[in-house]
C-alpha cells in the first residue's frame, strides 16, 4: 500500500519511495550492530528496515498512530527494532551515545537539529538526515550565517554528501532533497566548547571587527597570533569572513591557553 494512502501530507512530508535511496543512506551511515540508532519519522518503515538488518538496536518514533499500527506490524518479529508513538520534538533522547538516520519531516529540520546539535554535552554520535537541499546548502555554508549554525558546525561536521531527486518520494516535494551527514569534530570536549562559544558569540555580534583584535579580548597577543597561524587566518581578516573549520581550529589552540572562558549558560535551548 503506498504511504501516501494513510497520511495527509502536513509539515512537509514525503515518503521515500527508492529503497535504494534508503539503502545508501544507511550503508553510509557505517551504523552496525553495536549501535543506537533513531529513525526520527519513521513513517511505514523504508528506512526502519535496512537499518533492522545492520544488527543495530533501531527506535522507530513516529507521531502518525496509523503509521505507528503498520509499523508495529511489520517489524513484530525483528527484535532488534522498537517502535515509538511519540512526538520527535519532545521524545526523551537516548542518555548514551546514538545515531541517528532518518528521512524528517522537513518542516521540523531546524527544530530537529537544534535538539540532537545544541548542547554541548549531546551524546548524539552521528547523523545522516534526508532534508532540504536548500536547507543543507545552509548548514554546510563555510562561513554560516547565522550564530546558531556556526555553533553546529564549530563542533560537528556537517557534509552535504549528495543531492537526493525529489522523484524519489512520494509525494514529490516541490524541490530536491539532500543527504546531510553530521559527525562530531574530534577534540571538541568541554573547554574547545566554551572557547567557541565565547569567540563565536563575540564574532556575530561583531562581524566586522579584525579576528585579532576580537579574539585579544581574552588572551596576549603572542598567543592570539600563533593560534590564528596555526588556524591560517590572516590578522586582518574581519571575524564574518572566518570559516567555522578556522573556528574550530582557533578554538582547539586556545582552549590550551590560560584562559578562563565565561561558563556555557545553562540552558542553550536557542542561541
Ligand atoms: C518525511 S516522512 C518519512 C517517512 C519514512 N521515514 C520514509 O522515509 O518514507 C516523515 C514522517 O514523520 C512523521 N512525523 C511528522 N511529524 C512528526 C513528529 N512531530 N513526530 C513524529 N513523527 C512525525 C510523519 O507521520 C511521517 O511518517
């Protein structure tokens, strides 16, 4: 039965409809059997399926109770899969480390985002995401636009790994869909955190000013100069025109210095 029968297409919804498409998802994704992986809306399963068969420990959440029936149908007897009813905006995510391979609903790309990325102390692992190709075009900009990305993709690397035509769901979305992966940076623990909030918070609310005299605000000159070396930033370069890559470098070099780095706020619901 095609997907399009059981659900009205709210929030941008369109089903993958080339079990190819689904297939390559997963087999990039690397996730095996030891791994916790989410299908964040997983509709009738297309995805759900080839990730049963790495052997991973898969929690299906979708939202639709029709879905959620067919769902629990078919896969009553694949162990290693449990089906969820629940809203993937507010389904408490796992406390160890997960990954997540999902086609989402694109309406909620950046909501989703913000709650598997945001925090610095996420223990989300991994991700390839069916999104937007608009969308993903944004979040692997060298240089984002706004803070809340560049906070993403200092710590994570985000790749647009390849164009998905939108003649493989169904319905067809207006335009084409892509493949988004996120790994974690490695390094990134608590103290780069905190140096990269500080400078990026410093860096968009002052886009204009030199690097260097942004990034002496917190430590002497002779450091600031070797750690933008070592990043390859110019002295001179204004602070919009540093790629979150030179961040993260920035970053890991100053997280060495003797600086202390105001505390991350407690709450980074939002930037
Ligand atoms: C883009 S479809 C993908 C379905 C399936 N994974 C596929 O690739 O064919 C998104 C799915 O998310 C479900 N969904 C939409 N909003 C949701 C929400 N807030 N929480 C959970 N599931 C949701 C829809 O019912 C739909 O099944």
């Amino acid at each position: 039965m095609p997907a399009r029968a059981s659900a009205p297409n709210h929030h941008g919804t369109h089903f993958l409809r080339s079990p190819a498409v689904a297939a390559d998802l997963v087999r990039s994704s690397g996730v095996g059997r030891d791994d916790l992986v989410l299908d964040l809306g997983a509709g009738a399963g297309a995805i759900t399926a080839p990730l049963a068969a790495t052997g991973a420990r898969v929690l299906a959440v979708e939202r639709n109770a029709r879905f959620v029936d067919r769902l629990s149908e078919r896969f009553a007897d694949t162990g290693n899969v449990r089906v969820i009813h629940a809203d993937v905006r507010t389904v408490p995510l796992p406390r160890r480390p997960y990954r997540v391979v999902a086609n989402i609903p694109f309406a909620l790309s950046t909501a989703l985002l913000r709650r598997l990325l945001q925090s610095p102390t996420t223990r989300m692992a991994g991700a390839d995401l069916v999104v937007e190709w608009g969308f993903a075009r944004r979040m692997t900009r060298p240089s984002p636009r706004d803070l809340e990305t560049a906070w993403w993709a200092s710590r994570f690397h985000l790749t647009l790994r390849q164009r998905v035509s939108r003649t493989c769901f169904t319905p067809p979305p207006t335009v084409d869909a892509a493949h988004l992966s996120i790994r974690p940076r490695p390094g990134v623990g608590p103290r780069v955190s905190a140096s990269l909030w500080w400078l990026l918070g410093a860096a968009y609310s002052s886009p204009h000013r030199t690097v260097q005299a942004l990034v002496a605000d917190v430590s002497g000159l002779r450091r600031v100069r070797g750690a933008l070396g070592a990043a390859g930033v110019g002295a001179g370069t204004p602070a919009a025109q540093v790629t979150v890559d030179q961040w993260a470098a920035i970053a890991r070099n100053l997280a060495e210095a003797p600086v202390s780095w105001p505390a991350l706020p407690r709450s980074l619901s939002r930037v």
